[in-house]
C-alpha cells in the first residue's frame, strides 16, 4: 500500500482535510465535523485548544483564543496567547496538527505528507511560511496548490474537455474570485481578483448593528460598550445568519444578554439580503475585473463554482444568475469543494486513481405557484423552492402573501421542472390549508420542501401568525416523465380529501378533447401575455383581458364547447393584434 497524502484546505475562518477513498475523494470528520474553526486558544488552565473548543471561549476568553491566523502568514509578527506569544507559522502549524491526527485516527496510520491549498494571490513569502508551518506539524507539504485550482479538480477531476471556470469564493473574511481553465487536464488560474476584507464576517456585523439598533431603542443600551454581550450576540448572529440560507424567518433569543436584559428579534431573509447588498455588488465588480484581466466574456464560461460558506446565502448565487445568465453550479458543497480538491491532487502525487466526486443531487427543480400580474390580470407563475443539482437531502422555506383580504385559504401546488410557466411543468401534488386568520392581505405564509435521499418530497405549509400548518410527501421517484393525469388526480385526491377537476366519469375520447382545448388555451393566454401591451389600444386591451377572464370561468365550469368558442376568438383577436 502506498503512503497515504491527505488534502488540506487550511482556511482563514475553516479548515478540511480530505483523502481519495475508493477513488473518489472523501472529507475526514474532525470531531464528527466536517470542517473544523481555525481556532486556537488556551483554557483556564492553560491547556491548548483547537478548532470549536478554542472557538467556544472565544466570546468569554478572547485574550487567549486566536482566529483568522491566515491573514499574518508571512508577516514578521507574532500574536499574544495569554502570556506568551507564537508566529503565525506556530499556529498555523497547531491546526494543521490537529487536521493531522484527526486523519491519522481515521486512516488506522501515521500521515506524513499532504498537498496544501492557498490562495491563489499568496506570494512566495506567504507560501514558504504554509510550507514551513506544516513542517513544525511533521507534514511534508508535497505540493502547495491555488484554491481555485483545487475546487476546479474536485468538480472535474477526470474531465478531458477543455473548460473555462469561474470560481466564486467568499468565505469568512476574503473574497476571491479567478478565472480558471482546464486544458488536457491542466488546470490554469487565468486570472484571479478579489477583496481580502470582505466576507461572512462583514455580514454577521450587519446584523449585530440591526439588532444592536433595536435593543438600543427598546431599553435605551448600548450593547457594544460590553464586549462580552457584543462577542455573544456575534455567535447568536452568525447561527441566525446560517438559518437565513434556508429559511425565510430566523428568531433569536438571547436572555439576560446585557445588563439584565433578554434580547428577542425577528430577522428576515428580505432585511438580510438589503443590508448585505452593497458587499455582493462589490464582489460582481470584482467578477467582472477577472473575466476583463483574463479576456474572456460571460459567453466562454462554461461553469460558474461556488466556493466557501458565504457563497451558500441564496441571494450570491441569484445575483451571479441574473448577471451573467449562466447558473451557478451547486453540486458540490461550497465549504468541503477546495479539501476535495486538494485530495484529488494528493491522489494523483500518491498514484492513486480517482474520479470526480459522486454526489446525490436532485435532478429537478421544485416548484411552488403564485399569483403574478401583468396586463391581462394576475396569473401564476412557477417559483422554484429546490433548485436542480441542489445535493441531498435538503431543506429549504420561502416566504408567500395572501392576496385577498380576510383570505380564509391557500391552495399550494407542487411541480417539477424548469420553466417558470405552470403548464410547462409536471404537476406533482396540491393542498389546501383552511382555517388561515381573518387577517388583510399580505398574510405571509412560510413553504417548506425537504426532500431525503430517497427522493421523497416533503410540503408544509404554515400561517407564519398562527403556526397552522399541513404537511404533505410525495415520493417524487414515482413521477413519469409524461404527466399522468389520473395519477396526479388520485395523488391530488388523496392529500387534499377533494377533486380539483371533478370529469372523473368523463369518457376517454371526451377527455382527450378537454385536454387540447385546455392546452390550447393555455398557449393562447401565454401569447396574449407575450404582447406589448403599450402598443395597444385601451378596446383591445379590455377585449383581451375580457376573453381572458370568461375562457377562466369557463374552464372552471368545464363547459368545453364554450372553451372552444373563446379560444377561436382570442385566437382571432391575437392574430390581427400580433402582426
Ligand atoms: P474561509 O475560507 O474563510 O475559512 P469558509 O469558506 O469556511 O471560510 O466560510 C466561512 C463563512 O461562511 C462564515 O462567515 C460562515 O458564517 C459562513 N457560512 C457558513 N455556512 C453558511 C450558510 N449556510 N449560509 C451563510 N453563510 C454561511
Ligand atoms: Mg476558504
């Protein structure tokens, strides 16, 4: 058996370590995680801690807890640990140690090597000080790699085509972005840009200055003049922060935070992403400076990587979407993907053969309907909750309104597929949830889809106000690719306990019929909707939107001659509107 060369991602906020494992690369848990805080710090006693030990005293202890040692790696310093001090390199080399043994005790073996990312902008000066920090942790740094580099081999590590890479890294305190290019299975950092002060940790300080804002106006204290309460709302904050990725409310509780006083807020998605707007628009302008210095345009990219725990807020990956029209890939976990690669780096230095990383992601999008408007009145549009490649299992909740008010109802509808207009995608299920409060509208209603590795789909529903909620689960392997209508019917029966379209009798032939006027009609609502409704005239305009209500009456009366009739004369009208 060869000697075994683990892969390091020695971060600024979080380290991993991986190895290739059956030929494919697999992350070694630390302390049963997967990443470990680049933590280091003393106890009481004066016993060293590592990783979340030392990270959990930091708030109470922060004279003998160090973070962030990365940012000094190279510099002529050193950094205070009660009452003796250590060069960067010493610390770095106690985590390192740490990401050592944890491997040590997995593989059943002593480790000597490994391959060490860094970032792709260290001099040489910052990576002769990574080299040698290993050195005082008795690893062989066989091969220092860029971080960009290392993500592009976890994510294609057999790929033979050539392909051009954006790599999106925003992590704890930095910002890096590079442009890379595989050629012939040669990894290149075209050209890389970034921000070294701009991450996750800019975001957490947000939310304490939001929250900090209201304690202040509720009891009339400053909670920053305390650095303890200032530390513990920190690591309140940075948790809340993580939930918002997922969900579109988060509560916080923290009880006698300052001067007696309990802490209760509430924080939205929606608040969250305005306050840490202008820190991604810098981190586009950067992307675009990357593209510019390695000549290319959004066009020559073939993939968009999403590197480092800050990259998991949904609006990064939203943002870089409508940017540059090119979706982010989201298979691989953002904060494991430059550990993987580093793996697969050591593999191929150790001699043994591996693979792309396998991951169960989910092939389909899954979506949610709500009532959008345009000219011709409001219609529904698919919102997706789950997006495709999203790796299993997963859980994610958006936030919808009532629309009326004292809405009593909501129907939700389940589909899979891609396109944003419902008739586009596959119908998987619908429910109700009855009994709402009697409340205006705009009462918001949280949707959560999990969805487990066995591809069973999970659906609640719940009054944010009141925590009503239903739940439904659909085992989404059983969908055809063609839509079943008996199928989903029955399935739409069952949970809901009533028939949305009630033909059930209706003779097969009959039914074919009903489906190409409905489809027929769909097709026509799209292209009235398509219309520049600024071109037109008031008349036309009101005769649209008329034909478009009566051919949805009718629809719900299912009186198909009349469906018919109406779709001949939309189709006319859209004709002559069209040319
Ligand atoms: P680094 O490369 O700096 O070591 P990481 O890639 O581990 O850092 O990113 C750490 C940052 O990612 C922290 O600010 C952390 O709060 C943030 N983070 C981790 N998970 C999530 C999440 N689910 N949503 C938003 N931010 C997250
Ligand atoms: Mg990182």
């Amino acid at each position: 058996m060869t000697e075994p060369i683990i892969g390091i991602d020695l971060g600024t906020t979080n380290s991993a370590v991986a190895i290739i494992e059956n030929g494919t690369p697999k992350i070694i848990p630390i302390e049963d995680q997967s990443t470990m805080p680049s933590c280091v710090g003393l106890d009481g006693q004066g016993h060293l801690l590592v990783g979340q030990t030392a990270l959990n005293q930091l708030a109470a202890n922060p004279e003998s807890t160090v973070t962030s040692i990365k940012r000094q790696m190279g510099k002529n310093t050193t950094v205070r640990l009660g009452d003796r001090s250590f060069s960067p390199e010493e610390i770095s080399a106690l985590i390192l140690g740490k990401l050592k043994s944890a491997a040590e005790d997995y593989l059943k073996q002593a480790v000597n090597k490994a391959v060490i990312t860094v970032p792709a902008y260290f001099d040489e000066g910052q990576r002769k000080a990574t080299t040698d920090a290993a050195k005082l942790a008795k690893l062989e740094a066989v091969r220092i790699i860029n971080e960009p580099t290392a993500a592009a081999l976890a994510y294609d590590a057999e790929s033979a085509s050539n392909q051009t890479l954006l790599v999106y890294d925003l992590g704890g305190g930095t910002f890096d972005v590079s442009v890379v290019v595989v050629e012939e299975g040669v990894v290149e950092v075209k050209a890389s840009h970034g921000d070294t002060e701009l991450g996750g940790d800019d975001f957490d300080e947000e939310l304490v200055q939001h929250v900090g804002t209201q304690f202040k106006n509720t009891h009339g204290l400053e909670i920053g003049d305390d650095l303890k309460a200032k530390r513990r709302l920190k690591v309140a904050l940075e948790r809340a922060k993580c939930t918002l990725s997922d969900q579109p409310y988060v509560k916080i509780d923290e009880d006698f935070l300052y001067e007696g006083k309990h802490l209760t807020s509430e924080i939205s998605r929606e608040l969250y992403e305005q306050r840490i707007a202008s820190y991604l628009e810098k981190t586009l302008g950067c992307m675009h400076q990357a593209m510019k210095d390695a000549g290319i345009t959004p066009q020559q990219l073939d993939k968009i990587l999403l590197v480092g725990g800050s990259s998991r807020t949904p609006a990064v990956s939203n943002l870089i979407e409508s940017t540059l029209e090119i979706e982010p890939s989201l298979e691989v976990n953002p904060d494991l993907i430059v550990a993987l690669g580093a793996a697969v780096q050591a593999g191929t230095l150790a001699g043994v053969e591996s693979q792309s990383i396998l991951v169960d992601i989910t092939p389909h999008t899954f979506n949610t309907s709500t009532l959008n408007s345009s000219f011709i009145g409001p219609h529904l549009i698919c919102v997706p909750i789950i997006k495709r490649n999203t790796p299993l299992p997963c859980r994610k909740a958006e936030v919808f309104y009532t629309v009326s008010d004292r809405q009593e109802q909501v129907t939700v509808d389940v589909s899979q597929g891609e396109s944003s207009i419902p008739e586009e995608n596959t119908t998987i299920g619908e429910f109700v949830v009855a009994g709402l409060s009697p409340v205006p509208s705009g009462n918001p209603i949280i949707i959560e889809f999990a969805l487990d590795l066995n591809g069973m789909l999970k659906v609640t529903a719940t009054e944010k106000s009141t925590g009503l909620s239903k739940e439904v689960a659909i085992d989404t392997t059983k969908q055809t690719r063609t839509f079943d209508l008996e199928e989903a019917r029955e399935n739409i029966a069952a949970i809901s306990g009533e028939t949305i379209l009630s033909d059930e009798n209706a003779p097969i032939d009959a039914e074919n019929d009903h489906q190409a006027i409905l489809t027929e009609s769909k097709s026509l609502k799209k292209r009235a909707e398509a219309l520049d409704s600024s071109g037109l005239d008031a008349a036309d305009v009101d005769e649209i939107q008329d034909l478009v209500k009566r051919t949805r009456s009718a629809i719900l009366e299912q009186d198909w001659e009349k469906v018919h009739g109406l779709n001949q004369n939309l189709s006319d009208v859209l004709f002559y509107l069209e040319d």
